[in-house]
C-alpha cells in the first residue's frame, strides 16, 4: 500500500494524477466514484481494451461542474458515454474511490478524501492511498458502485 499526502508527498515519483493516469491508460474495466468533478483533463485515453467502465459522479451543493462533465463526455468513447452518470437524489452521496482491473488481472483501489478537483490533486491537503486488492474485495466494491447507478435519480 502506498499512502499520498497532498500537497505534500513523500512519494515524488508518483501523484495522484499519475495514478489517474496509469489506471485510465491500464485499466480494462474501470470504475470511479466522486462526491464532486470540477475538472477533468487527464492526457490519456481510455485504454482500447476497457470494455466495463462506471463513473459516477455527485452534485450535492451545486459543486460539480457542467463544463467537467461535458469534458468527460467528450473523452469517453462513444460506446460509454451512457457510462457516465450523476448521483442526483441520492442524499449523502460523498465517496471518493477508484478501482481498475488490469490485463495481467490485477486489481487496484484508489481511496482517500480526494475529489476530482484541480484543488484536490494541487493545493488541497488530502490523504488517499493506493493499494492492490483482492478479486473477492474488487467484486465487492464493483457490485457496490452499481448499487449507486441503480439508487441514483438521473444522469448527466
């Protein structure tokens, strides 16, 4: 388990964004919950060979922005832009959490108070860790983030 403290980070060689980064570049299923998206900009695409992707996002007080949601919608393929929903309804919606599965079949678990905001991964101090997990504990996760998609009210 590596542990990332913003803005100040032991670990130089790698921050979260990097860790964006590889798990989009990496991942063949990909799923990323967010209390809220202010931006979304990262320089790599959706690997080819993602064929399960959910990415959920909250809007609770008004913080996530259109303009973020709509550059997610214009970096996902076509074929996943249904993929991609917000939480309205859903009281309390606050987790902020990313797990990818890898071709080697590894699996991986971002957690930690980082929404996805410029401030989170800058300036703000946040604490997340990074760690591989088990397939049981991916399974269980996975089916939980689709619990939300069927909770939630609507999508973006």
């Amino acid at each position: 388990m590596d542990i990332y403290l913003h803005p100040m980070n032991e670990k130089m060689d790698k921050n979260l964004t990097g860790i964006y980064e590889t798990a989009i570049s990496d991942a063949v299923e990909l799923f990323i919950v967010s209390a809220y998206l202010t931006e979304w900009c990262p320089t790599s695409k959706l690997n080819k060979d993602c064929d399960e992707m959910l990415f959920i996002v909250g809007t609770d007080f008004g913080i996530t922005r259109k303009i973020a949601c709509q550059n997610v919608l214009n970096w996902l393929p076509k074929n996943m832009k249904s993929d991609f929903l917000a939480a309205d309804g859903i009281s309390g919606f606050h987790p902020k959490l990313m797990i990818w599965k890898t071709k080697k079949e590894s699996y991986n678990l971002v957690l930690g108070s980082s929404n996805l905001t410029q401030a989170a991964f800058s300036t703000n101090y946040e604490a997340n860790i990074l760690t591989a997990i088990s397939i049981e504990q991916y399974e269980v996760i996975k089916k939980w983030v689709y619990s939300i998609k069927e909770d939630r009210k609507s999508v973006v």
